[in-house]
C-alpha cells in the first residue's frame, strides 16, 4: 500500500506495507511511478517527500509471485527490468520538482538505490543501507551500477556491491551518500521543514538545476556549459526570476510562486 497527501504544495508519497518491510510488488511501484509523474506535472506541488512506515524503509523488489526460470523467454528479464526497476528510479531522477527521501529503516537492494536517486537524502540513526543483490547471485539494477559510482567512485561503489555489507546511517553519511542524520524522532520534522522551504522557492528554476546537475555527469565541459546558459535563458522568462531579481533591488525577502 501506499499514502499519499498534498500539504503546504509538498507530495507526501509514503509506503505503508510494514509487514513487509515495505518490498515493492509491481503494482506498489506502478502506483508509485504515476505518482511521481504526477507530482512532476502538478503545478499545485513543488515539492516531494518520499518515506515509509514501520522499521524499514524499503527492501527492495517483492520477488514472490514471478513468473518460474523455466517460463521465462530470452528477452524476459532484460524487459522487466527496464519496465520496473529502471523506470522507477528514472521517474525519481526526471521529476521536475526536488524530491526527498526520509529513510526510516533499512533501505535495500532496489529500496537503496530508490533512496539515493532521491536529490537530498535524509535518514534516521537507524537506517540502514544494503547493496543486497551479491547475496542473492543478482547484478545489481535499478540504476545501481550507475548511481553509485557517482556518488562514491567507482572502488567504494564496488566494495558495496562486491560483498553487500550493511552501511549504517553514518557510514553512509561518511561515503556521501547522506545529506544528513537525524535521530529517528525528528526525521519527520526534518524531511517537513526541507521540503516546505524547497515549496517556498523558486520551482522553475530548481527544476532547471537539477537537470543540469544531473545532465553534467555525463556531458563534457562545453555541453555543460551550453546547457547552463539554455536553462539560464529560459528560466529568466519565468515570474519567479523576475521577483527575484527585483526584490534583491528593493532590499526585501522574494516571493515565490513557483512559476
């Protein structure tokens, strides 16, 4: 199951099926890919919370209920894979809004990297993060293999997949993983007072940020370069930029709209 709540122009997306750790069956993550989506086009939301109830944020893909080895064709996982896993983590990454990942538990497998393709990442003293695909003889996916090497260079990302050790909340801190830790109590209030402040900004041009921060992974220096001026050029069209550049003239605090 999964909750959902708009409040104060934040998306409220919480996974609620505590009993199991909060695993993602593939309509759990249907349902939260069109939320995402949702929130990405909703002119009403500019900002979203991702987080779960019970002690586990996300264990990663339920993998009861597929299909038998012996039932699948060539093609088969390669497909699912692109359909589940990839376009979940892809729908974080595309969101045109900042999206926030409150990690209250343990966060494994799929439901790790679900967390750090979030732009800020939060977590409880009591999180914990687990490259868990090793101890089942998986290759990692959802976007594993090319997010963490972003995050951490490539020899930290593999001492992780290699041996699927737990990471503490502060060890994830340490690597860079985490923006922050939080004690368990005030996670919530945490994630609350990020993602209002995100909402009271100017949206337009936070979106236009995160695209290029994450376009800049892979572009050279002149597309990267050519790409900040593109979003400078059309971001300066928008009402939010021009509130604030006058209300930096006139000394006072801007309004944003989010438009």
């Amino acid at each position: 199951m999964i909750t959902h709540t708009l409040t104060r122009h934040v998306s409220w997306i919480t996974l609620d099926r505590p009993e199991a750790m909060n695993a993602l069956t593939p309509d759990h993550r249907d349902h939260l890919v069109r939320l995402l989506e949702e929130a990405s086009a909703d002119a009403g939301t500019r900002a979203v919370v991702l987080t779960a109830t019970g002690r586990g944020f996300c264990a990663g893909a339920d993998l009861r209920g597929g299909p038998p080895a012996a039932d699948r064709a060539p093609g088969d996982v390669a497909r699912l894979v692109r359909n589940g896993a990839q376009r979940l983590i892809a729908a974080v990454l595309d969101c045109e809004k900042p999206v926030i990942s409150a990690v209250n538990g343990t966060a494994a497998g799929l439901g790790a990297h679900l967390a750090y393709a979030c732009d800020l990442v939060l977590a409880a003293e009591s999180a914990r993060f687990i490259e868990v695909f090793v101890r089942r003889g998986l290759v990692p996916d959802g976007g594993g293999a090319h997010l963490l090497p972003r995050l951490i260079g490539p020899q930290r990302a593999k001492e992780l997949m290699f041996f699927g050790d737990p990471l503490t909340a502060q060890d994830a801190y340490r690597l860079g993983l985490v923006n922050r830790v939080v004690p368990d109590g005030e996670l919530e209030k945490t994630a609350r007072t990020w993602a209002e402040r995100l909402a009271t900004g100017p949206t337009r041009a936070l979106a236009l940020t995160k695209q290029l921060v994450n376009a800049s992974l892979d572009a050279d220096r002149a597309t990267a370069f050519t790409a900040e001026a593109a979003a400078q050029e059309i971001n300066m069209t928008t009402a939010d930029a021009t509130e604030g550049v006058t209300a930096f003239v006139e000394r006072r605090s801007p309004h944003y709209e989010g438009r």
